[in-house]
C-alpha cells in the first residue's frame, strides 16, 4: 500500500513539473508579443481588451463545466489575484515596452521568482534561513546595476514600470498559488478574470480607437497570443503545476522564463541581446535558485 501511495505522488508531481514547464513556455512569450502589441494598439486598450476577451473565455469554461462559486473568504484573494495578473502586471509591463525593448525587460522577469517567493514568506508565514536574504538582495542589486550601466537616465520610468510590475505579478502568483490548494488551479484565473470584467469590459468598448483600420496582422496576433494564451491557457496549466506538484517546486520553472523569452526576442523581433544581458541574467537565475533553495 506505501508503494502504490508512493508511485500515485510522484506520478502526481511529474504531471505538475509538465503542466509548469507548458505554462513557462506560454509565459514566455507574452513580453515579446506586448512589445508588438503597443507599437500599434495603446498599452491601457491593449490591456482591458485582453483581459475582457480572457474573461469571457473563462466565464464559459466555469459555465461549461458547471463550477460553484467561490466562498466569500475566496473574494479577496481573488480580488489579489486580479489586481496582480489580470491589471497589474499587463499594465505596467506595456507601458514599459514603450520605453524599454523586451529583451531589456526580460532581464527584469528574472526576478519573478524571487518575488513570488518573497510573497510566499510574507503570506506563509514561513521563517527563511539568513542566506535567502543574502541571494534576495544580491539578486536585486545585479538588476539594477544592469539597469544603472545600461544609462538608467535614458529611460528611468521604463525600469521603475518593470520593477513594480514584477512585485505586481509576483504578489498575484504567491496568492493565486496559494488559493489553488482549495479553489482549484484554472478555476482561480477563471474567477479572477470574471470578478475584473465589469470593470475591463466598459474600459475596453470605451477606450477602442475610433478605427481598426489601420492595424497590422502581427499586432493582431499579439493581441489574441496575449489575450487567449497569457491570460488564460498560460495560467490554467501554471496554477494545475503548482496545485499538483507544489508551489516551491514547480515555482522554480520560472527561473526559464528568461532565457525562452531572450530567445523569442532574438529570433522574432530580431533585438541585439549584448553578452552582458546574457550575463545578468544568469547571474540573477544563480541568485534566485539560491533564494529558493534556502526559502524554508
């Protein structure tokens, strides 16, 4: 009987590591997609829009397969969860691609890991060893002196809108993560996305442009990539990850993201990533991992 219970978790945490990895691959695309995006569509349009088409989605899958409603001590942190993923993080990040390229801010990502974790603590309770704090704060220092060598004056609000959609999002994941182990894991962004749709969906219809007339193919794209896959397909496999093989240990997937998203930067918007992009970034991931390994 222990063998069989044995074989049914780790069964159970491969298809976590596998439903995580397919939410990082998705997530990775998201940045360079925004980037195309708001060359042609206005970053607070772009993201009600997305928001608004991924939350009718999410209403017919809760419709579809009949799910009950959250309980009324659900409400907040799914309130946290949309402020985080659905506005929050959306938002900012496309006000900063008209400032930043997104191999630039893709530098700043590696830092979501950090900062969910650092949620984590603050949400659990938990008690980190002194390292953790060590590599959290080496690892916030390497960002900013990138940031700061790079010629932080030239576009100074570009990185202040990364920094704060990082502490945006990572505060969404922590809670979402949590709120899965009871909620269930695509039933939490299904929720959150419904719960901003009153609020998005006027937004959308009251800040479209007068004509779509003029709007490329690959924005268009961009659009529904953002929309379909970033702001639900992304989260449904992402938050089943975390429910089915634990937040600290499919959390870690993340520590990918950069490097996919560096390649997807390179290879379809044809941005110069310098040695030294390459470089901080692996030295923040370094970091990050340390951070987590000590988390508890």
């Amino acid at each position: 009987m222990e063998r069989t219970s044995h074989l049914s978790t780790a069964e159970h945490s491969t298809r976590g590591w596998i439903n995580g990895f397919i939410g990082v691959l998705i997530f990775s695309g998201s940045l360079p997609a925004t980037r195309v995006a708001v060359l042609e569509f206005d970053p607070v349009f772009l993201t009600v829009a997305r928001a608004t088409i991924a939350a009718l989605l999410g209403l017919c899958l809760l419709w579809l397969f009949k799910e009950k409603r959250p309980a009324r001590s659900q409400l907040m942190p799914l309130v946290i969860v949309a402020l985080g993923v659905v506005i929050g993080f959306p938002l900012l990040t496309a006000l900063a691609l008209q400032y930043v390229t997104s191999a630039h801010s893709i530098v700043f990502i590696g830092l979501l890991p950090l900062a969910t974790a650092v949620f984590g603590v603050l949400r659990g309770g938990e008690r980190p060893r002194p390292v953790f704090w060590l590599f959290s704060i080496l690892g916030s220092l390497l960002v900013m002196g990138y940031a700061v060598s790079q010629g932080l004056s030239a576009a100074p609000i570009g990185d202040l809108l990364m920094l704060l959609a990082v502490l945006a999002c990572g505060l969404g994941y922590a809670e979402g993560a949590k709120l899965s182990k009871t909620l269930g894991g695509w039933q939490v962004i299904c929720w959150a996305l419904v719960l901003s749709l009153p609020v998005v969906a006027p937004l959308t219809a009251v800040l479209a442009p007068d004509s779509f007339s003029g709007i490329s193919l690959p924005a268009w794209l961009s659009l529904g990539y953002v929309s379909l896959f970033s702001m639900l397909i992304g989260f449904v496999f992402w938050y089943r990850g975390l429910a089915q093989g634990g937040i600290a240990a499919v959390g870690q997937l993340q520590l990918l993201q950069p490097f996919f998203g560096l390649a997807l930067a390179a290879t379809l918007l044809h941005e110069q990533v310098s040695l030294g992009m390459l470089g901080v970034t692996v030295a923040v991931i370094v970091c990050v991992a340390g951070a987590k390994k000590f988390a508890r």
